[in-house]
C-alpha cells in the first residue's frame, strides 16, 4: 500500500495529510524566514509559512504543482496583510507553470510584492543559516571553555 505522504495529485493532498516534501520545504522556509529575523510560524492565518518583522509581513506558500488556486492562496495572505509572498516551486517547470497562472490572474496592484522560486534557493539558504548558526554555536561553546581554564 503507498504511503499517503507520498500520494500527490495536481499538488492536492491524499486524506489531507501533506505530503513529505511540502512539509520539509515549510520546515526550511521556517528556519530561513526565522533566520533573517522575521517572528515566524507555519499554518499561520493558512499560509504554509508567515513571518512579521518589524512593519513588515512575508508569506511563503509552497506549490509542488501548478494549480489556480495558488491565486486563492495569494489573495488571502494579502488580505491578512502580508506585504510580500514568495511562492516556492519544486523546478523550473513548475515555477514556469505558476508564473503563467500568475501572468493570467494576478492583479496588477499586487504584481510588484510576489516572486516565485524554486526549492534550491530555500535549500541554500536553510544551509548557509544551518551552518552560521553551527559556527555560531561552535564560536559560544569554545568562549565557554576559555572561561573556566585557569
């Protein structure tokens, strides 16, 4: 029998139970929005990841496929007043995919506060804060140590 976390049609989920990879994206998009100083939350207001810093309100929505209701997604976020939503897409083909949703649906007034991507500039950045944060931490733990040597 398939795993239900790995049962994906059209980017919906099989008995509501996301699937791996969109839960391991919102986990990344979480320690990067988290990272870059915005107070974060996953599932905030339904947005897959939410973050306030300062004035301002960033939106990350995860699409493994092409689907309107990326449209619906993104008028909600800015109706619970995101400033900026970044869509993050699987590969290109999919980013291409969104972006022509987008191309069609979105209005103009909110054209300038959305950028889609793909999951590779999630990734890299999840890694290059994983590992400041490593040296960080490696940085603190030897401070510690000096302390306490005679």
């Amino acid at each position: 029998m398939n795993d239900p976390l790995d049962i994906v049609i059209l980017g919906e989920t099989v008995g509501g139970t996301p699937p791996r990879r969109h839960t391991i994206m919102k986990a990344a998009g979480l320690r990067v929005m988290s990272g870059a100083g915005f107070d974060s939350r996953m599932e905030l207001g339904r947005s897959d990841v939410c973050g306030r810093r300062g004035r301002h309100v960033l939106c990350l929505e995860i699409e493994l496929a092409p689907n309107p209701h990326v449209l619906v997604n993104i008028a909600r976020d800015f109706a619970q007043g995101a400033t900026f939503v970044n869509v993050a897409c699987p590969d290109f083909r999919t980013q291409a995919a969104v972006c022509r949703l987008l191309d069609r649906g979105l209005p103009p007034a909110f054209r300038h506060c959305v950028s889609v991507v793909t999951f590779s500039l999630i990734d890299f950045l999840d890694q290059v804060i994983l590992s400041e944060s490593e040296e960080i931490s490696q940085r603190g733990a030897g401070d510690k140590q000096q302390e306490h040597e005679p």
